[in-house]
C-alpha cells in the first residue's frame, strides 16, 4: 500500500502545532521509520495516517483514496500501539483471532489463522494463557499476532518496543522487519530509538518539533545529514560540533578557526571553494568521533591539541572527552518547546542553532535565547567545546593528560547558521 502525506499539518485546540507542513512518500512494501524525540509529533503524524486523527491542512492518502475512508472500510491498515491493549479476561488465542470475528471467520478458519501466525511469533504454546501471565516481551508478541492476523497491506507501528528490555528489543527488531518483508506489507514505524530505525529502517524519517529534518537511507541521513540537528541527533556517541570561523588564504587554502588553533582545507579538497563563500563568518563543524585519530604530539598537519576532561570506559572501547579550546555549537535538544511558538520559528531548521543565530548582528528571537538558557549556554557564555575520541579500551592516558588528534577533513560535516548542510544550501 502507498502513503502520501501532502503538507500534513496538525494544529491541536489550544495551539499546539504537533505537525507542520510534512510531506512524505512511503513507497508499497517500503518501511519507514519515524524517528524524533518525545513530543515530536510522531504519534500524531502515525494516527493521522490511521485516519484516527484528520489533518488541520494537507492530505493523507491511502492508495490515492483519503486515510481516513481507508481505515474505517477495511482491514487493510493494522496499528500497534506503545501501549498494549490486551484483552485481560481473554486468552491469547482469542485476542489474537479477535479481528477475525469481525471479518467473518468461521471457528475453524479463525483457530489454524491463529495457530499459524502464532507460531510464527514464537508463542504457539501460549495460546490458553491470559494476558496476565505473560512476560512483557510475550504480551508485545500477541499484541503484533493481533495485527498481523489480518493480513493487513499497511503496518503502523507506534515505539511497540520501547517497555521491552534491551535483548528482547534487539530480538525483535529483526523479527518484525522479517514479518513485515514476508508479508510483503508497507510499514510506518515509530520510535525515538535511533538504533531501532537505522537497524530497521529502509528509509528514516527524523522529525523535529513537528518539522521534517531529513529523509533518507539510515548510512545517508548518518553519512550526511540535512541539518545540524539530525547531525546531534544521530550517532553514539554524538557528533562533535564545534564554531569556527572560516579564513580564506587566497589559492592556498581554507582555514576554519577554532579559538587558537585551525584547520586546513587545501584548494584541492573538494569543499574547499564551497567554504571559501563563507569567509569571515562562523560555521558550525561537525567531527564523528570516525574522522579523529590520536598522533604524536609532534604531528603538524591538521591536528588539534587538547587535555582529557574525562574519560568514559564502555568495555570494547575508551572515549576520552578534550578540552580544544573552542566552542561548542548547542542545540536545543528538547522535543518541543512552548505551545503556540512552533510556527513561525522553526520553519524548516531556521532557530536550531541557538547560539550561532544569536551572533554576527542579528538578533535572536526571545524563544531562541530560551533555548541558549535552557542548554546551559546563555549568549555571553561560552560554551566549553568536548572533542569525543575513541581509545582502546582503559588507555593509558588519564585525566588532565594531553592529546593531539590527527583530523581527516575529508570526514567533516558543515552548516550555515540556519542549520543547513553547507553543501546543500544554495548561496
Ligand atoms: N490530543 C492532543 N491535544 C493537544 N495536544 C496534543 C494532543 N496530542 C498530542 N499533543 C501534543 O502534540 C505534540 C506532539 O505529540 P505526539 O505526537 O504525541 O509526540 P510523540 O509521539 O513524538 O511523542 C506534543 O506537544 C503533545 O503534547
Ligand atoms: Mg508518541
């Protein structure tokens, strides 16, 4: 089944604008994953392709007819929720075959339909318990036997996983992504797990605020994301993003300044002239943790000098945090702000980047300067920049102790001081 949704928006009594202005395609057969922290809007954008909830403008369809003509006509489109809805005084077999009754299924057709999709899900020795004596990931396994019972076209997913522990989780991401594909059903699927949908997305859609940010590919929207935000979003640990102000040296190369240190681009690099349109303004850099590698301290070529703040030991691996000497770039990470403000300021991605809108004369607006206060990172404060490196597991360095960190630039990410990705803004 194909979902097209034509600059959704969904403003609640009272002025909440939970989504604003979506447009997405999600192609037959196709899983999509939402993705966005808490309040986002994801669950009102799912519920509105359900046809629980209309738009307040735009449209979603359903195989070209209207989402909402769709789920009350048939059993095409089945949603499981975050929060199970069993039937407490049924067994599992009878929640499971429950949608069937509707659909006039006879005893015997509805019990070997049950039989086959549970023990599809593992749970086939199951059938007579009641809800009550389930473990959770059980009860999250009858609850997607309920769904998929029907043979629905289109699966909507809203964050199924989330109260299950972490190995159930893992468990089950790669069960549902097999239901799906065999079943060869279209998925929308929620969450505000990032693992979850760069492991089970076909393509990811990151939401912020209500705002679409990015849609691609998960190694796409993690390779080159669309806006500072998806870049602090995605990835564990986290982007590095760092203000710099970029130097033309003429025909020799591209400088971007870090408090006292900088970096090189030579003309060659292929981004060099790109960042030359900037010259004299500040960029915010993003660095994964993949782009830096620890040198001898006597390496000179684009390498940054820092101390080890701390030093987190994950097992496998050391990330060690530098002080560079350079400021951070804070984004306001909060799912959403004050009711009502949404529109207007962070249309498209103008007003995620806080600190850097603040600066170079023009003014920031007043729920901009919130969030700054809000980050921890007010305008005449300075933001101490952390350079998070991997180490091998319990280095011998400690803290206080200094590094260099060898930069590939080819491994940079750049953005405007709208949020943009530099190499996809136009100027
Ligand atoms: N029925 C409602 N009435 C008013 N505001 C709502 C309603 N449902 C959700 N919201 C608001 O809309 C925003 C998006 O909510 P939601 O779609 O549930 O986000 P998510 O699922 O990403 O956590 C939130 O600010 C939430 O408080
Ligand atoms: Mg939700």
């Amino acid at each position: 089944m194909e979902v097209l949704l034509r600059d959704v928006s969904k403003v609640f009594p009272g002025g909440t604008v939970a989504v604003d202005t979506v447009s997405l395609h999600v192609r037959p057969g196709e899983l999509v994953v939402l993705l966005g922290p808490s309040g986002c809007g994801k669950t009102t954008l799912l519920r509105m392709v359900a046809g629980l909830e209309l738009p307040t403008a735009g449209q979603v369809t359903l195989d070209g007819r209207p989402a909402r003509t769709v789920a009350y006509s048939g059993r095409d489109v089945a949603m499981v929720f975050q929060e199970l809805a069993l039937y407490r005084h049924m067994s599992v077999a009878e929640n499971i075959g429950f949608p069937l009754r509707w659909a006039g299924f006879d005893d015997a057709a509805r019990h070997e339909k049950v039989l086959e999709v549970a023990s599809a899900l593992g749970i086939g020795e199951l059938l007579g318990r009641r809800p009550s004596q389930l473990s959770g990931g059980q009860r999250q396994r009858v609850a997607m036997g309920r769904a998929l019972v029907r043979n629905p076209r289109l699966f909507l997913m809203d964050e199924p996983l989330s109260d299950l522990d972490t190995q159930l989780r893992t468990e089950l991401r790669t069960e549902i992504v097999d239901l799906v594909k065999d079943l060869g059903a279209t998925c929308v699927y929620v969450t505000h797990d990032q693992t979850e949908a760069l492991t089970m997305a076909d393509r990811v859609a990151i939401l912020r605020r209500g705002v679409l940010q990015d849609l691609g590919k998960p190694t796409d929207v993690y390779t080159r994301p669309a806006t500072l935000y998806v870049a602090g979003f995605l990835g564990q640990p986290r982007m590095n993003l760092i203000e710099a102000t970029v130097v033309v040296s003429l025909d020799q190369h591209v400088a971007l300044r870090m408090g006292a240190q900088e970096l090189r681009l030579p003309w060659l690099h292929m981004q060099a002239r790109m960042l030359a349109r900037y010259h004299g303004e500040r960029i915010a850099v993003g660095f994964r943790p993949e782009a830096l590698t620890p040198v001898p301290p006597d390496t000179t070529d684009n390498v940054l000098h820092g101390r080890v703040l701390y030093l987190e030991h994950h097992g496998h691996e050391s990330l060690a945090f530098l002080d560079v000497g350079a400021t951070a770039v804070t984004i306001d990470e909060t799912g959403y702000g004050d009711p009502g403000t949404n529109r207007g300021r962070s249309r498209g991605v103008r007003g995620m980047l806080a600190r850097l809108s603040g600066r170079g004369g023009r003014p920031a607006a007043a729920s901009e300067e919130k969030a700054v206060e809000r980050a921890g990172a007010g305008r005449h404060e300075r933001a101490r920049a952390e350079l998070t490196i991997r180490l091998a597991p319990y280095p011998s360095i400690g803290v206080g102790h200094p590094v260099a960190v060898a930069v590939d630039v080819t491994r940079l990410h750049f953005f405007d001081d709208a949020g943009m990705r530099i190499d996809l803004a136009r100027r």
